[in-house]
C-alpha cells in the first residue's frame, strides 16, 4: 500500500480517566473498567506529502466502554481552525490513523479498536504544554477544557517527579505522568480530577515513532 509520507514534531497532553500512571501504559486493564480520554497536539514542525503543519494545533476526545484493545470504541477528531483546507484534511488523516504503517503509531493503533467516528470538529484550540514544568492547559471553546500539573506528596507537598520510558512504544518513548483534570460535555463526555495524565515531546511519521 502507498501512504502519503509525513512527520511531525512537537509536543502533546494526554490525560484519560484512570488513576495516575494509567494501567494501559503496562499492559493492565483500566481503573474504572472503561477509557475516556483526550489527546491534544502542538505541532511545531510537520509536513503531510507537500503540506506544512507547522504551529498547527490538533486533538481527539475518545471512548472505550472496557479496555481499549477490545474495542467498540468512539472518538472524535478536532483540528485548529487556522488551518486551510489542505492542513485540516492531513491532520484528519493523521488523527483517524490513515497513511500510517499499521501497529506502529498510536492513532492506526487506536484506529482498528474505532467503530464510530464522529464528524471532525473545526475550531479554535487555546492550548500550552510546558514538558519540563510538567504543567499544561487545553481550552476549546464549547467542547473541551484539560489541564495538568505535577503529582503531589500528600504528606509533603513537594512534586513528585515520574518520568516513564518506552522503548518500544507506539506513542512515545519517554513522558513525564503528572495530574490531569478534564471536562467535556458533548457525545464523548469527561469529568476527571486528579487522574493520568502525561506530556511527551514527539517525533511521529508515516513508519512510526522516532526515537
């Protein structure tokens, strides 16, 4: 099969449900027993073929009633609203896991456990992620609003630092967990404080993640 070759660089905020450290990331089931999440991107260096995505903003809001793996799940893609026409319709494709090399990035992963899609929405997404604070901030107008900050000690207060390597993995190779609140009220709801949440740098591309 011919993809369309691309890549993307940048950095994301994810943050699910589950308690912090989230269960999937070792091969476990999720703590409440289903998976809602948001994933959102900043990208600050990309091409799709002959399009540039550059500053471009994205995301997904997803839904799984058990573990991922098994399936039955529903997500919806949000794309910035800068973009032209051509950009909307690459970071589309991404999202949805097309022109991907399968079982080698998380959205063709995602893509196989989908079984409905929602429209893609197109707006303005307000969004800041500082990997090194551990801190992020997402605000879509009438659709979504995620934020993190670092773990705490309960006793002390002090952060409490968690770095988690995947050498293999198929969203990133290295995060910081931290605490994520989320808030959506659309098809795919989200109520969550003090749950997982992560930040990465990324190097995604047609054949996977670059480590």
């Amino acid at each position: 099969m011919a993809f369309t070759e691309w890549t993307m660089e940048g950095v994301e905020f994810n943050t699910c449900n589950c308690a912090w450290g989230c269960p999937c990331q070792f091969n476990a089931r999720p703590t409440q027993g289903d998976c809602r999440a948001l994933c959102f991107v900043q990208v600050d260096k990309g091409q799709f073929g002959d399009v540039p995505l550059d500053g471009l903003r994205w995301g997904i809001l997803a839904a799984w009633p058990q573990a991922i793996h098994l399936g039955n799940g529903i997500c919806q893609a949000i794309v910035d609203e800068r973009a032209d026409g051509r950009q909307r319709a690459a970071l589309e494709a991404i999202a949805h896991g097309r022109d991907t090399e399968p079982g080698t990035l998380i959205w063709q992963v995602f893509s196989t456990t989908v079984t409905k899609r929602l429209p893609t929405l197109v707006k303005p997404i307000d969004l800041s992620v500082d990997v090194d604070k551990r801190i992020a901030r997402l605000h879509v107008p009438g659709v979504v609003e995620g934020s993190a900050e670092p773990i705490k000690n309960p006793v002390t207060g002090a952060t409490h630092y968690v770095r988690v390597t995947l050498p293999h993995g198929f969203e990133f190779m290295s995060a910081e967990f931290v605490s994520g609140k989320s808030k959506a009220t659309g098809m795919i709801a989200l109520d969550a404080q003090g749950t997982h949440a992560h930040l990465a740098r990324i190097h995604w591309t047609t054949h996977g993640v670059v480590p």
